[in-house]
C-alpha cells in the first residue's frame, strides 16, 4: 500500500495495487474509489484530506493476532 499527500491541492491517494482502473466510483463529495476489471479496489482518492481524513497526520499500528491463556 501506498500513500501520496499531494500539499498543493490537498488530495491524498492510497493506492492499493497496481491493477489498471477500469471504473472510478464516486463514494461522496470529496471521496472516490478506483476499482478493477473485476471489481476490485485499486486505489482511493480522497480531496481536502485535511479536514476530511484528518492528513498529512497518518498512524500506522499493526495488530497481531491476539494470545489466549
């Protein structure tokens, strides 16, 4: 996964995979979505990410599978 903050227009992309777009869905107003031949997520935009996602600040936390005693 990729993420892109692009300062001058205040758009950030999250890109996915590499798979070429086939189709752009807009989710809302400020959200869309790039999906595949198959229908599959490729990447999203997101536009004034800094009031809509809250970016340039990104936190990244992996959570591994929980231990049960």
């Amino acid at each position: 996964m990729k993420i892109k903050y692009f300062n001058d227009t205040d758009t950030a992309l999250l890109e996915f995979t590499d798979n070429p777009v086939e189709e752009t869905r807009e989710i809302s107003e400020n959200i869309y979505i790039d999906l595949d031949a198959n229908g599959n997520l490729v990447s999203m935009t997101i536009e004034h990410a800094k009031i809509t996602a809250h970016l340039p600040d990104i936190v990244y936390q992996q959570i591994d599978k929980a231990v049960t005693a």
